[in-house]
C-alpha cells in the first residue's frame, strides 16, 4: 500500500422531488399551472432545503396578480413549513 492519500468517494446529495402538486384555483389553465409548479419548484431548489416531510398542505387566500406572483405566494407558504 502506498502512502497517497485516499480521497473518499463523493456522496450523493439529498434531493427533494415533488411528486405531486395540486392547485385548486378557479379559472387557472393547465398551461399556467404547469408554468406556476415549474417555478415553485426552481423556488425551492434555490432555497437549499435538504430534507422534508412526505406532505404538506398549505391554503392560501384570494391570490392577485401574475403567475411569477402567485408562484412566488407558494413557495414563500411551503418554504415556511420547511423551515
């Protein structure tokens, strides 16, 4: 054996996925849906959060303005129940 240091193997990092999430919002489109969930996930992902539980539920009230807007309400809901 030699006297080289061993550089141990990288270990994976945690990941959160999201397998599903529901919106419930009258007038809401698949389009913008899909566009909102990418964004709260890009939210997140950016957060740093390493671990969570298997489900959270967050209600939000009456919701105003454009989708980065509304994205921006969840994330900031989720991310307060992660933290």
């Amino acid at each position: 054996m030699s006297g080289a240091a061993r550089t141990p193997a990288p270990t994976a990092t945690p990941a959160i996925t999201i397998d599903r999430l529901i919106f419930n919002i009258p007038g809401l489109t698949g389009t913008d849906a899909a566009a909102i969930a990418r964004e709260v996930a890009g939210r997140l992902a950016s957060a740093g959060i390493r671990e969570a539980p298997p489900r959270i539920g967050i209600t939000l009230g009456a919701i105003g303005g454009d989708r980065a807007e509304l994205a921006a309400r969840i994330a900031a809901a989720l991310l307060e129940r992660l933290v």
